[in-house]
C-alpha cells in the first residue's frame, strides 16, 4: 500500500477502476500514513476519517478520480456542515451549510476528502505557522517552513499522505508552497475556475482555485473536472476546445520563451534560485526552444508601492465584514490577531476607496505591458521565489520587527503576484534541490488562457527530470 501510495492520481484512480484495489482500502491506507506522519510535519486542521471510510464502502461518483483520497484547504472551497476557520480562532465556529461548487465537482469527480489543511491565520502570508494550531513543517526539513498560504496542502502531498490536494492562489499561495515542498503547482487563469457561489469579486480577482500534485497530468486531470464558471461570477476565461490532460500528452511547438532573473521590482535573489532558473533554460534550449532574456515593463517603484499597500486591504475587508456581522468594533476584533496581521491591518485600515481603485488602474497598466510582452513571447521563466524555504520563525516580527517582517512577506510575492493581480495563468515547477535538499521551483507564467501550453512545456520538463520520484527521506530531519 505504501507503493500505491507512492503514485499519482491519475493512477491510483486505475486501479480503483480496474478493481486491483477498492476504494476503502486505498483510503485506509492514506489514513494511516496521515496518523504515522502528521504527528511531525502539522499538515491537517480537520480529520473526517470515519465519514471518509464510510463513503468509500458506501459507492463513489463515477469520476475521473473515484476513490482517490483527497484533502481540502481551510479557505473558500466550503464543505457543508464542516467548519472554514482561514487560520483564525475570530471563525472558530463558522460551520458552512453548503458545499462550495468547486467541492462539488470534487465529489462528482470521485474525490474521496479526508479532512482540512493548515493555513496561516487569515491567509495573509507565505508561510504557515498560525498560532490556532501552531506550524506546519517541511517534509524536506522540519526545521524549515512549508510555505502558504496553501502550506498544509503542499506539506501532505510532499509526505505522500495524498497525491493531491486543494490549494488557492492569491499573491502566490498555490506556488509558493509547492517551490517549497517539492511539488507541481498551477495557478489558472482569473475566471478560469468558479469561485461560487459565496465568493465574486475576491478583491480584483486575484485569486485563483486549484490544487497542489506531484505530477503534471494529475493537475491537468483535476482542471478538466473543475474548469468552468457558473452564474454570477463577475469573471470569465476564454474557453479551451481541448482537454487539458490531452495537453500533457502533446509535445509543444518550438517556443520563444524570455526569461529573468530580476523581480519586477527591485528585490535580492538568492544564488540557489537563479542556479534553478540557469539550468531550467538550458533545458528548454535544450528541447529546441528560442531562450532570451527579457521582462514585462514595469514602473517598478509603482508597482511594489501598489502591491505593499493594496494587500493590507485582503485583511481589512476581512475582518471589516466580520465586524459588521457581528456587530463589533472592527478594533476590537483586529487585536485578537496574531502580530504581523495586526500591522498589516493596520496598515489597511484607513485606506481610502480611491487608493484602492488608483492601485487596480496600477495593475491594469501593468496587464496592458504583460499583454504587449506575450506578443513576442510564448512564456515567461523565472525563479517562484526569491529564496529557499527559510526556517520557522523568517515572517514572524518578534524575530526581526514589523516593517521588516512585512518586507519579507512583499519580497516573496515578487515573481508570483504579477499573475495574479492580471489575471495570467502560472506554474511552479520543482525543478531543482538545492545543496541543503531543500526543493526550489521555478515558474512558467503565460498569457491569458494558456493553461494548455504551459501545462505541455511542463510535461516536456517533467519528462527530462523525473522530478516525482525524489521524495523527502524517513525520519525527516529537523
């Protein structure tokens, strides 16, 4: 079972449908490993392991993935009658009475879900050590963070106690953790899945749902089941004729693909992470394609200032809301947070709706230069993060204070938030170990739409690499 374990989806999905294994066995066998490993490594909030087993005996949707066991991030994607706390004790009790309409093509998909991941209090930041339920550590090290704010799901996939798992992308918190953890992460496209029926707007449209995996077609699988709006979302894709699973399958047309080494702001790179961006442009050259240094124009003063006082708003709105409903003081409620959140609300605040609406013209400008960028290259190569997974404790302000912490948090957005803030599909590929065996990805970022080809130049990566059959060694390492 531990072999089975050891597969993709895709696969471990065959044979549930070729019956060389049932779909409670397999889910057992993941229970088990979760109850061995999680002990350590702090990867799930909530366990439905009863209700799990039981489903599975009881018959699962037809799906692409019947009977693959599966876990659910604890933001958004809501499971009836289950809690969505973000990370914060202020929703301790927030039970949910429906599923959210991507939970329900999991189900429909055959997904079998085990319980919720960790998050960082509020999801604010690109790590995930809140203090509800303490840090969620690195499979690759223990020592070192997982990353977020999709941290608990990258760190299950990592310890193989799934082979997928649910992940969402606001600034980078699909990718971020999978640069980490060793692991496949595709932001889609803004509009590309639904974020209904309780979330619309998600402040400009930046985030974007999806899931972490170990191998590429399991992500392209999992796009194929979930793709698609539904009535009132405010956002939409542009529709693919094809399969994005059949994508994987195709090799690409030669490409002409820039890559950067420099942030569009100004920001240190650490050695490792352009090391791993080096050697995945030799690889591409190496797969016939036309490599070229270059990057979108950008004011980067502007942009940084936009990003550093636009993503305080994510924690103001927030909590703003749950004041209201609660009929309390926003105040009171923000100095129940944890330390860095109570700065960055602080530093929301008292913005203004002109600020907000001055930062999303910022943004506009900025996916006009990104437009004009993508009609003279295919895809855009650069590092995911700007350094490796740094020990627990790098974001917290106790450690350094709140001006630095808050810097440390915009620093690792550099790469990943442009794709976000206009809207672009991304990827994070794990292409590269670092001397410490601490995971670095790299990203593929695309015009809007591009899904399909990234997905492709991903496989043809994944190929040459073989980069699933690395996994973190047993005990881990503190």
């Amino acid at each position: 079972m531990e072999d089975i374990l050891r597969l993709d989806g895709v696969e471990q999905a065959k044979l549930v449908r070729t019956r060389q294994i049932r779909a409670d066995e397999l889910v057992a066998a993941a229970i088990r490993r979760i109850e061995r490993l999680d002990p350590q490594i702090n990867a799930l909030t909530q366990r439905y392991f009863d209700e799990a087993l039981t489903s599975a005996r009881r018959g699962l949707p037809a799906g692409p993935f019947r009977g693959v066991p599966f876990l659910v991030k604890d933001f958004y994607c809501h499971m009836q009658g289950k809690p969505t706390i973000g990370g914060s004790l202020l929703l301790a009790n927030n039970i949910i009475d429906h599923d959210s309409e991507l939970m329900a093509r999991y189900r429909r998909a055959g997904f079998v879900a085990l319980g919720k991941t960790a998050v960082p209090e509020m999801v604010t930041i690109g790590t995930t050590e809140p203090s509800s339920t303490g840090p969620t550590r690195n499979p690759w090290n223990l020592g070192h963070t997982a990353g977020g704010s999709s941290g608990g799901s990258a760190a299950a996939v990592a310890a193989g106690m799934v082979s997928i798992a649910h992940a969402n992308d606001g600034a980078g918190s699909t990718r971020i953790p999978a640069a980490f953890c060793g692991l496949y992460g595709l932001k889609p496209s803004r509009g590309r899945i639904t974020l209904g029926p309780d979330v619309g707007e998600s402040i400009g449209g930046i985030t974007a749902e999806h899931v972490v995996t170990r191998s590429v077609r399991d992500s392209a699988a999992v796009l194929d089941a979930t793709a698609g709006g539904m009535p009132g979302d405010p956002y939409v894709t542009t529709e693919d004729n094809g399969s994005f699973l059949a994508a994987t399958k195709q090799p690409p047309r030669r490409l002409r693909i820039a890559v950067s080494y420099e942030a569009l702001f100004e920001t240190e790179l650490a050695p490792d992470c352009r090391r791993a961006v080096e050697e995945a442009a030799r690889l591409l050259e190496a797969e016939g394609h036309v490599i070229e240094i270059a990057r979108p124009r950008a004011d980067a003063e502007v942009f940084r200032n936009a990003l550093a006082s636009f993503w305080p708003m994510t924690i103001a709105r927030a909590l703003s809301a749950l004041a209201t409903a609660r009929a309390v003081d926003v105040d009171v409620l923000a100095a129940e947070l944890e330390p860095l959140n109570q700065h960055i609300f602080r530093l929301g605040r008292n913005r203004l709706a002109v600020d907000y609406i001055q930062d999303l013209v910022t943004f506009q400008s900025l996916t006009r230069s990104f437009g004009a960028f993508f009609e003279s290259f295919d895809l855009w190569l650069t590092p995911t993060v700007t350094f490796p997974p740094p020990r627990l404790g790098f974001f917290d302000p106790r450690n350094s204070s709140d001006e630095e912490a808050y810097r440390r948090v915009i620093d690792s957005f550099a790469f990943t938030a442009p794709a976000n803030v206009c809207g672009l599909p991304a990827a994070s590929l794990p292409t590269f170990w670092a001397d410490s065996g601490l995971p670095i990805g790299v990203q593929l970022t695309g015009p809007l739409g591009s899904e399909a080809l990234i997905l492709s130049v991903s496989a043809e990566i994944e190929a040459a690499l073989d980069w699933a059959s690395l996994r973190p060694g047993e005990p881990l390492s503190p």
